[in-house]
C-alpha cells in the first residue's frame, strides 16, 4: 500500500502536465471517445486481469483498506485493486486539494476514491463523477437522509459508506439526581440547565456547551438549529429561503442561550475539542458534538465523567423534528475511470452490508445501512453505535450544492457577527438572503 507522502509527488506531476498544456486537457472526438469505450468494454469483458486505483483515507490510524481489498481480490480474481492511502479525515482540506487536483486535470489515475459528503454536489457538477442510480439498486437498505444527501441534480451521486451525525452528549447522573427527562424541546434544556445550574451552586459548571466558533462547524450546528425550527438555506431548486420566521427564530435561540449565561460567551472561540473538553472535565450539563467523543467520556484517563454520561437526539422547537448534521465520507467512480465498471463494483462492495459490518467493529464507523446495526456481536461489543440509530434517522445534509464552499463562508461570517452582537437578526438575514442569492443566482 502506498503512503500518503506520495501524494505531494502525485499533485505536483499534475501541476505540471496542467501546465505544459496550458491548463487544459484536449477533448477527444466522437470517433476517439467511441474507440475509447470499445477498448475499455473489451478488456472488462475479458479474462486479462486489470487494475483499478483507489484512493482511501485513512481511518484514524488505522490500516483498514488490506483485508477488504484481498476479500474483493479473492471474489473477483480478474480485479486487482492498486491503493493510494489518503490522510485522516482532520486533514480534509489537504484530501480535498489533492483529489480536485487529479481529477479536474482530465487524467484516469483514480478510478474510485473516498470524498467528503459536502464534497459531492461540487464533483458532480463538475462533472468529475460518475452517476449511480443505475448501478446502486437498493437505495432503500440506506439512511433516507444519507441519499438526498448524496443526490444532486436529480441524480445520485456517491455510493454511501459511513455517517457522523451531532448529537446532545448529558449528564445523566446530574439528570438522574433531579429526576429529570432528557430535554426534547430547546426550551426543555434551557429550563433543565438553569434547574440544576442553580442547585448545583457550581460556578464552573456550564449548561450547554456547543461550537460558536467562525468556522466550519459552527455552519454545521445552525443548521441544526435551524432544521429543527422547520427552516432552510436552500429549497430542492437550490433558491435561497433563508430569510425566513423559521431562520428569526433560531437565531433568537442561539442569542438567548448566550445572553441567559445557558451558554458560556468562551462558546464564540470553541470548535469540536474546547467543547469537548469543558464537558469530560465535568464543567457541563450538556454537549454538542459528533459520536468521537463517545470513546473519550468513557476514558478514565481522558475523562472525569466517565460512567456518567448518556446520549440522545439534539432537541428541537417542537419536541418532534430533531436534526442532525450529517458528516462522513462516501465513495465515488470518478468519471474518467479506466475500468469504470470495475471501480463500481469495488465501490459496491466496499458499501455492502458485510463491508459496513467490518467498518463497524473495526473502527467504530456509523454504518449508513441501518440493518448492521442488528447484528447481536455489534449489539454486545459496541452498543453505543446500536443506540445512535436514532440520532442518525434525522441526518440531515448542509446546503446541497456546487456553491456550498462560498455559501459556508456566507454562512460563517454573518453568524458569528450576530452572536458576538456586531449584527441584528434583521440585518444577518437580509445579508444572508443577498450574499446566498448572489452565490447560486
């Protein structure tokens, strides 16, 4: 298996063959495009083995691409699987810049590889990959937020691999002490947080605790708030709705946390870690965060609550609608794969149920396929995944489109001025509606 340090080699080989050809990659004619196609059928049709490339981050440290990769070689002996292992997922911005490199230069040195969910409709529309609704049959077996999520332009888009989610980390032993429910509605956790807050008579201790920062997740928690609301960014036809009474009110919301002191003001500066911490260290009642953290709260190494935590859907306005940011990565065929067909059937083995499986208890990856989740050596080993099930049925996606990177920043921007009161609500939603119409118009 290759190691990531070739991918600086690979980037800068691109650059270069961009560069001699004046950054553009000649289109070949009818003639030589149907050539092309023969010649790929014929080779996928005979015995002659091939090779497909694939590019896998890595997960976590882990190697977890060997034993997958020589199952699928055993089932498909005409098929050998070339790996190009990719950073962890923290180094996303790296993976992101590496992938648009290969795949705008026009070259086929990725037949399939792992992408970012927020990464598929800028691929799609591009046209770097290859459409799967002909070839993915059972959509039905996946999450329903996990396909729309993975759907852009009437078509589907990336093959569904694994799913992260946020998700309202609680104390349970401070909710059990006060005989209290975990909050459905946020006015539930506001009441909840102030109840105890006051007993407690603990200065350090927080009520809710979540990520304010400018920055990429701070867009991932309003949309959160704002889903549950009934609100959105964007419409099915991809026309800005943010200005909203839905969007009003959510913004109200997250003002009124950090004005009713619900929320600490150091809130502005957190992403996922400095939220993290203030929690494991005891110094909150509730959390905000993606499923890693479960591992740590029940470290006692890293954790001064562990044992004492428990996990449910983030609440909502009306105590029905709970939302989840979807995260995770995905597979895609890029759309100049030498042997497309094969890279597809990789790609559907690596999503099939048995492969979700392995992910699962190998290295703890939320499967996208609810029915793992019913196999009793998962159940008994890893519960907390079994118990997240819920959580991940109201997945919802960020702004499904090619535009998302300028509307996050949008996003960003007006956000952190309202809640660090540089900016009205009246004045962040007419901007918003201005800057996001401008960006899809």
């Amino acid at each position: 298996m290759r190691n990531f340090h070739v991918i600086s080699s690979l980037i800068c080989v691109v650059m270069l063959v961009l560069s001699g050809c004046g950054g553009q990659t000649p289109n070949a004619g009818p003639s030589e495009k149907s050539q092309a196609v023969q010649q790929n059928q014929q080779a996928e049709s005979s015995d002659e083995k091939l090779t497909i490339h694939f590019a896998g981050i890595k997960t976590f440290g882990e190697d977890s691409w060997t034993e997958l990769v020589q199952r699928f070689e055993q089932e498909n002996p005409n098929i050998k699987v070339n790996v190009t292992q990719l950073p962890a997922p923290s180094k996303s911005t790296e993976i992101h810049q590496f992938l648009v490199t290969a795949l705008s230069s026009g070259q086929n040195d990725i037949d399939v590889f792992t992408g970012d969910v927020i990464w598929v409709p800028e691929f799609a529309a591009a046209g770097w990959t290859e459409p799967m609704d002909d070839h993915l049959t059972d959509k039905d077996q996946y999450y329903p937020g996990v396909i729309e999520a993975l759907t852009y332009n009437g078509e589907l888009s990336a093959i569904p691999w694994y799913v992260d989610g946020g998700m309202l980390y609680y104390r349970k032993d401070l909710l059990d002490k006060y005989n209290l429910p975990v909050p459905a509605t946020w006015d539930e956790l506001i009441e909840t947080s102030r109840w105890i807050m006051e007993r407690e008579n603990d200065p350090k201790l927080q009520g809710y605790v979540w990520q304010a920062k400018q920055a990429e997740v701070l867009v991932c928690d309003f949309i959160e708030f704002l889903t549950s609301a009934g609100g959105a960014v964007l419409d099915h036809n991809e026309q800005a709705v943010i200005n909203s009474p839905e969007t009003a009110k959510t913004l109200e919301l997250m003002k009124r946390l950090l004005a009713d002191g619900i929320s600490p003001a150091s809130v502005l500066s957190f992403d996922e870690e400095p939220s993290r911490t203030v929690f494991t260290d005891g110094n909150a009642i509730f959390l905000r965060n993606w499923s890693y953290v479960w591992n740590v709260t029940q470290d006692e190494k890293s954790s001064k609550v562990a044992g004492k935590v428990g996990v449910a859907p983030l609440p909502s306005f009306d105590g029905t609608k709970s939302a989840s940011t979807m995260g995770g990565y995905q597979f895609m065929v890029a759309k100049n794969a030498k042997h497309k067909e094969a890279a597809i059937q990789f790609a559907k083995f690596l999503s099939s149920e048995s492969s979700q499986l392995y992910f699962a208890q190998k290295v703890a990856f939320s499967p996208t396929r609810p029915a793992v989740l019913q196999n009793e050596e998962l159940k008994k080993n890893d519960p907390f995944l079994v118990e997240i099930d819920n959580v991940f049925r109201g997945t919802v996606a960020r702004p499904i489109s090619p535009k998302y990177p300028q509307i996050s920043l949008q996003l960003q921007a007006n956000l952190s001025a309202v809640l660090s009161d540089k900016m009205s609500v009246d004045q962040a939603l007419s901007e918003m509606d201005k800057q996001i119409k401008d960006i899809v118009k």
